[in-house]
C-alpha cells in the first residue's frame, strides 16, 4: 500500500516515464521525477530540510512550484502554501505561525524578516543520486494553508499524505470521462486547494499533460486555446459567467441567438431524426472557442450557477461542478454528469470514501452542508476551540447551507453567516438573487447582503456594471427580473459601479468588504427606491 506522496508520484512516474507531463516545456514524468529527486537533494543538503519541518512555496504557476512541492514531501516536510495576492506582512506572520524554516519563492516575492529566501527558479546541479526519501506515513501533515490572512486569527488548515492520496484515488473515478493523455490546462493558482485538486493531482493520476499559463489574462488563455487544444479547462465559476456572456453577446450580434437556443433545445430529436449535423454547426463556434477539442469543463473555488452549468452542458461539454473547502482537500461533492462504462448515468456525489449530507434540513430541504471522509482534514493546527465548533461525530461542518435535488445533485444557497433573514422570519438566500441579476448583460458581479433601512432589514446589492449604465437601467431590469421571484426576496435597494468589487484569489466576491465600501460612501450612485 502506498504510504505517502512521493511513493505515489514515484509509481505513477516509472509507469509514465516517456508520456509528456509539462506540454510548454515539453517535459516527460521521467523528467519530473529527476528534478524533484535533485529538488529534494538541495534542500537536505543545503538546508537540512528534514521530517516534520516547514518550508514555503511563494510563487506564480511554474514547474517549479510542482517540482518544489513534490520535494519537500518527499522529505517529510510540511508545504506551507502562500498566497501571492497577500501583503508581506501577512506572509511573515504565516510563516511565524508554522515556524517556517525555508520559503521557496520567485525573486519578485522576496521578504525580510522571516525565513530565509531561496530563489524556487534557480537549477539545480544536484546528483538525483543523493536522493533519499524520507519514510513519511499517511498520518503525517503534508501542507498547510490559511483560511485567511493577517486580519483576526486565522486558523490553519493541516492536510495529511492521507488526505493528498485519497484524493488521487477518488479522483480515478472520473477515467471514464477524463482519458490518459488529455491536457489539463492551468491557470488557477497552485497555492490554493483547486490549483492542487486540478493542475497537481488530477493531471498526474489520470496520466494527463498540463499546460502552465502564469498570466492572468484572457487573451492569453485563448491564444493557448488555439495553439494546444487543451482537453480539460478548470476555470471559477467567474470565468464561466463571462464566457457564457461572450457567447451569448456573438450569437446576438450575429442575430443567431434565438436560432441556437432553439436548435439546442431541439438537439435530442435532431440527432434521432439525422440532423445531427445542424446541432454541430450552432454549436462547433463555441467549441472553436476553446481549442475544438475541449471535453470537459470544471468549475470550482465558488459556487456555479446551475443556469450557467446547463448552458455548457447543452453544448455537449462535461461540466464537473465542484463544491468544496480546503477543509475537505477540495472536492467534497462533485456534479458532473457523465456515463458510466456499464451504461448508466452518474450525475453527482462525493469521491468515493466520502460522504456528504444536509443536516438538519428545513421545509424546502435546505440544510448545513456537512462531510465525512478521507478527504477531511484531521483538524485546524492547534486550534482545538475551531476543532470542537467545526465537528461533530466524525462531521465536519462546512458553515454553507445547500439541498440535493432529484439527481443528487448539490445546490449550494450561500454561507450560514451571509443567509438574509427578513424581519418576517423569511431566509433570503444571497446566491440566488445574485445568479437571478447575473443574466442581465449590464451586471457584470453582483454581491448581495443583509442590510438595514429605516430600521428595516432588506437585501441590498451591489453591481459592478458595463461602463455608461445608469442607475435607472439598472432599476428597470431589477424590476424585470424580480417579477421571476416571490416579491419578499425582491432588491429594492442597489449601488452601481464600474470598478470591479473586490475579491479572494478564487474570484469569490468578498461581500463583507463590499459592504464596508458601501458604509464608507465609496458607491455614490446609489437608489432606495421601494
């Protein structure tokens, strides 16, 4: 039995060794294997990294960031994972708090004050020879990763070899839609739990390329596209709205839309019927989009609508729509519908070994989001207060509020904290009016909270919208659009800007720093109108 993450790399590597892993830099799993070896050499030889230390990687999406995380496992060491977005002073007291020995990082991150630096992109001209892998177990902490920065006292969030290896194991369930050799493309940040589900695990244990891109810019992920036709997009589901935005904006301005959406709609009985070929044509403009060989979309690091999710689906993409935390190594309930080898069909749940539930469900089957399994963590570090709050019975509960609908499919309503209650007693859930407002083209994010007028609590929204929109367009849609709803879930009370709202490193909309932002005066344009 495999007892940690180098012994599984290891495996996977020898069994792979001439397969392509890094499609840029046209590297093997053979060569993989031998700089992480030359990796994990320099950092006993040089800096006495050894079991149970603490080294972090501060950096971009390079090779090196994998190379590097690879490594200091293999040693037995705990990968403390920073977030670039973060102040230097939050990376100090990160690395305080976990007595970080060593930080890997790409020059531009470099801090003083803390633990010695080690440019993560020089070469190593170390001997894979010297390699001696530490005797790591499944119990043992493999990374570390905050919940949030500097502000408040974060806590920290330990996962095992345990946890990193059950991942690679469920995540085998998905080799009937994601086949050896697809690439994976990889733009998501490394340092967060998606970036390590989708562009570090997966692509290894499913025998798959991946295809770096450490620039954030869309045109650089469609000039990618172009040149190599990736197989597997992982993207948040603020990616998604806007290419969803961009297809649907084409097919107006061509004055095709109201045709699409018919011809797909119709898909089923044209291709009974042999006109398979006219459902090809509406929908190849799309897929051209992508590459023209794009299989299976993934979205995570938030909450996807499930419009948005159909959307693709109907365009014959596999969309696997992930829920989960770092708590849960990322994937605690996957929707992702698909067939299976004996023909049937699977349209949701957890990695095998896992179990999800909605504890304590009200009338509409909506309950806290709980998780059991191996994907779990064991505990936040030294933190045995957030230990005794988050779990219960082998439990542990996510703060998010969700229900199941017929397929089992999770839809996820919001955070516990963020849920409206009106002065009626009535839940208004966030996400809802914030995917309701979404489907006008004018809103480009929404954020939606819990705010109190003239002694009354309503939801209240902010909008970032496209530049010239004014405050009165936006309230006629919000009329539109709130005809589609029970009129007590109703925003009445909206700011607008054109500057985008501020955000976590998944593209989450930070709603309390909204919120403050709207109590500092900084969204003058602002209507209250009942």
């Amino acid at each position: 039995m495999i007892k940690n993450i180098y012994e599984m790399l290891q495996e996977v590597c020898s069994q792979n060794k001439d397969r392509i892993f890094f499609v840029r830099q046209n590297e093997t799993y053979a060569d993989l294997l031998r700089k992480v070896k030359q990796r994990a050499v320099l950092l006993a030889k040089k800096f006495g990294i050894k079991r149970g230390d603490t080294v972090a990687i501060l950096s971009g999406n390079t090779p090196e960031f994998i190379k590097s995380y690879f490594a200091i496992t293999s040693q037995g060491a705990r990968v403390l994972m920073l977030d670039t977005g973060l102040s230097a002073k939050e990376h100090l007291n990160m690395m305080e708090r976990t007595n970080c020995k060593l930080a890997l990082a790409q020059k531009e991150y470099f801090i003083e004050g803390g633990a010695k630096m080690f440019d993560i992109e020089t070469p190593d001209d170390t001997d894979e020879k010297d390699f001696v892998a530490a005797d790591a177990v499944r119990e043992d902490i493999a990374m570390l990763s905050f919940t949030s920065g500097s502000t408040g006292n974060p806590k920290v969030v330990g996962l095992t070899h345990d946890n990193i290896l059950s991942l690679g194991q469920g995540a085998l369930f998905y080799k009937p839609v994601i086949h050896p050799g697809y690439t994976f493309y990889g733009f998501l940040p490394l340092y967060h739990i998606y970036g390590v589900v989708i562009n570090i695990i997966a692509p290894l244990v499913l025998e798959g390329k991946l295809l770096l891109q450490p620039i954030l810019n869309p045109r650089e992920f469609l000039k990618d596209f172009q040149q190599y036709h990736p197989e597997v997009i992982p993207a948040v589901p603020r990616i998604w709205e806007a290419f969803y935005k961009k297809i649907v904006e084409a097919a107006k301005e061509k004055h095709v839309y109201t045709f699409m959406r018919i011809i797909i709609s119709l898909r089923k009985v044209l291709r009974a019927i042999g006109m398979g070929w006219l459902v090809k044509k509406v929908t190849k403009p799309v897929h051209e989009l992508f590459g023209g060989n794009t299989k299976v979309l993934v979205s995570a690091g938030a909450t996807l609508k499930p419009s948005i999710r159909k959307f693709f689906e109907n365009l014959d993409f596999v969309v696997g729509d992930c829920y989960g935390l770092t708590e849960t190594t990322g994937p605690a309930n996957f929707n992702f519908a698909f067939r299976m080898p004996d023909g049937s069909m699977h349209y949701a749940g957890p990695l095998p070994g896992n179990e999800i539930e909605i504890h304590n469900p009200d009338k509409h089957g909506i309950g806290e989001i709980w998780v059991r399994g191996n994907l779990v963590m064991p505990g936040y570090v030294d933190n045995d207060d957030a230990n005794a709050a988050a779990f219960e019975n082998g439990w542990f509960k996510t703060g998010d509020l969700g229900t199941l609908d017929k397929y089992g499919r999770l839809i996820v309503k919001g955070r516990k904290k963020q849920v409206i209650v009106l002065d009626s007693g009535k839940n208004v859930y966030p996400d809802e009016l914030e995917d309701l407002y979404l489907q006008n083209e004018e809103i480009l994010s929404a954020a939606v909270f819990e705010y109190v007028i003239k002694g009354k609590t309503v939801p209240f929204a902010v909008f970032q919208v496209k530049p010239g929109t004014t405050v009165a367009k936006i309230a006629m849609l919000l009329k539109a659009s709130n005809l589609k709803i029970a009129p007590y879930k109703w925003v009445k009370h909206f700011a607008i800007t054109e500057d985008e709202l501020p955000q976590t490193s998944a593209k989450k909309i930070k709603h309390f720093a909204v919120r403050e932002m709207l109590d500092r005066g900084e969204f003058t344009q602002q209507s209250h109108g009942e």
